[in-house]
C-alpha cells in the first residue's frame, strides 16, 4: 500500500514535470514570445489565451508581456513659461505594448520601455516653453491651452516612438500636476491685482459713459418736449389773443354792459359757496341798464 502510493506521488510529480517542461500557460491578458535558441520570428508570438506547446530549455525560451495598459508617471520638473514664469510640472502617460515581437527584438525588459518612455517624455515638456502662464492656470476654461499641449506631447512622442520601432503605442499623454513657485505665486497675485483693477476701471468708464449718454438723451428729451410745450403753449396764448379780441371788440360797443358782466363774474366768484347775497337793483344801475337795452344794437350788428 505505501509503495502503491509513493508510486503515484512519483507519477504526479513526473507529469508535473514534464508538464512545465512542454506546456507553457498565456493568460487573457499577456502575450507570449516563445524563442527558438534565442531567435525569434513571426510564429513567435502567441496572443490567444489557454495551454501551449514547447520544448525544454534551451531549446525554446518563453517570455510573457502584459496586454494591459500601463501608466508611468514622470517626476517633478521645474520649466519656465513663454512669459517668463516658473511652474513645476508633473506629467504622465500610459502606453501598452502594440508590437510585441518588434519590443522583445528591440528593448525586451518593460523596465528598458520605462526608462525610453521616460526619456521622450522629458523632451517633448519642452512644448510648455511656448506657452504663456496664464495658458496653464486660468479661470476662464476657454483661456487654457492644456488639452492643446497634450495633444500635440501626444503626436510627438507617437511620431518619435514609430521612428524607433520599439513596438510601443502611447494611449494617452496628460499633466498631472502644476505647482507656482513661491515667487512664481507672488508675481501671480500681482498680475491679478493689476487686471482686476484694469478691469475695474474700465467698468468705471464703460459706466460713466452710459451714463453721459442717458444723460445726454434725456436733456434731449426734456428739450424737444419743453419746445413743445412753448409751441403749444404759444399757440393756445395766441388763440386765447385772439378770442379775447373779439371779446373786447363786442364789449367796446356797450361799456357799461361789460363792467355789469364783470361785477356779476365777481360777485359768482366771492360769493360762490351756498351763500345768498341781496342788493337793490338801484344799487347796481340794472334799472338804467334796463332802460337803456332797446338802444344796444343786436349781437352780432354793426355798431
């Protein structure tokens, strides 16, 4: 019974063994070079998930890369703007590997990948040079020029990377980080001070401005209105002239008749309020008025 099974251990190990010796295992999310004494071709290469053949060493040699996208992120590095500011920057990107056979023919190790990517990445930072700071850091979205710098750290970085042929493919290159310096941030605050008071002078003017011209248009409205109101008013005096003067002209006929009329207007007015004044008609001259009205030429005769 014990040999029976120290047989079966041996068989478990010996197919174990040679299990790792001829079979080799690609996960969903690697690729596989698999050499022939060193060398290796187009059949090299194995992409698809699942158990795969091969011979002991040295005969085949397997070496497995991610297919996964990878980030490498930079570290922090001082530049200097189109304006002369300081900012420290921080960027990243992430890559994968596109070509697999060409990267194990070129570089081999990911870490080789790193230190390449790491170097071209340094290099093109040099585009931030072209732009001013306030490109980088600005409250109006509009104003910031942050996507046009990745894009074109993006081209470059893909453009060297194909002239190499590492078999590289950047995904995606971004800034991570912006620090001001401490006398980046005083000279910041400086031009802030100086725009917002810009900006609040030229509000000032812009006001005083407005308000000469509501001012202007509303003189001009209180001119043409008061002229008018003389023409108008000019018009009614000369209209009341000229009915007072036919007024005058009929009174002129009978001047008595017009000074009776005009005590009786004054009377109406002083005595207007419920009151009941008597007086004799002697007292007013009504009977000589009287007397003296068949001899008044009608209203409207000629004297």
């Amino acid at each position: 019974m014990k040999r029976s099974f120290t047989i079966l251990v041996g068989g478990v190990l010996a197919v174990a063994l040679l299990a790792r010796m001829f079979l080799y295992q690609v996960r969903y999310d690697q690729v596989a070079i698999r050499t022939l004494f060193d060398r290796a071709d187009a059949t090299s290469v194995e992409s698809s998930p699942g158990l795969k053949w091969r011979l002991p060493w040295p005969i085949h040699q397997v070496t497995h890369y991610s297919k996964r996208l990878q980030l490498l992120e930079d570290r922090l590095e001082e530049l200097q703007t189109a304006d002369g500011k300081s900012v420290i920057l921080r960027t990243y990107l992430t890559w994968r590997i596109a070509d697999p056979l060409a990267f194990y023919v070129t570089l081999e190790d990911p870490a080789e990948a790193s230190r390449q990517l790491a170097s071209r990445l340094r290099e093109v930072r040099g585009i931030i040079s072209e732009y001013r700071l306030d490109q980088l850091v600005n409250q109006d979205r509009t104003q910031v020029a942050l996507s046009e710098i990745e894009d074109r750290a993006q081209a470059m970085l893909r453009e060297s990377l194909a002239e190499a042929g590492y078999g590289l493919a950047v995904e995606s290159v971004g800034i991570y980080r912006i620090i001001l310096p401490e006398s980046t941030t005083a000279k910041v605050f400086e031009t802030m001070i100086a725009t917002r008071e810009r900006l609040a002078e030229n509000a000032l003017q812009e006001g005083q401005a407005q308000a000469s011209a509501i001012r202007s248009e509303a003189e001009s409205g209180r001119d043409r209105i008061l002229a008018f109101a003389d023409r108008r008013a000019q018009a009614i005096r000369s209209e009341g002239d000229r009915e007072a003067a036919r007024e005058y002209a009929g009174f002129a006929r009978n001047e008595e008749f017009a000074i009776f009329l005009r005590r009786l207007e004054a009377l109406e007015k002083m005595l207007g309020h419920n009151t009941t004044f008597v007086l004799s008609a002697e007292s007013l001259g009504i009977l000589d008025w009287f007397d003296r009205l068949p001899e008044m030429p009608a209203a409207g005769a000629s004297p």
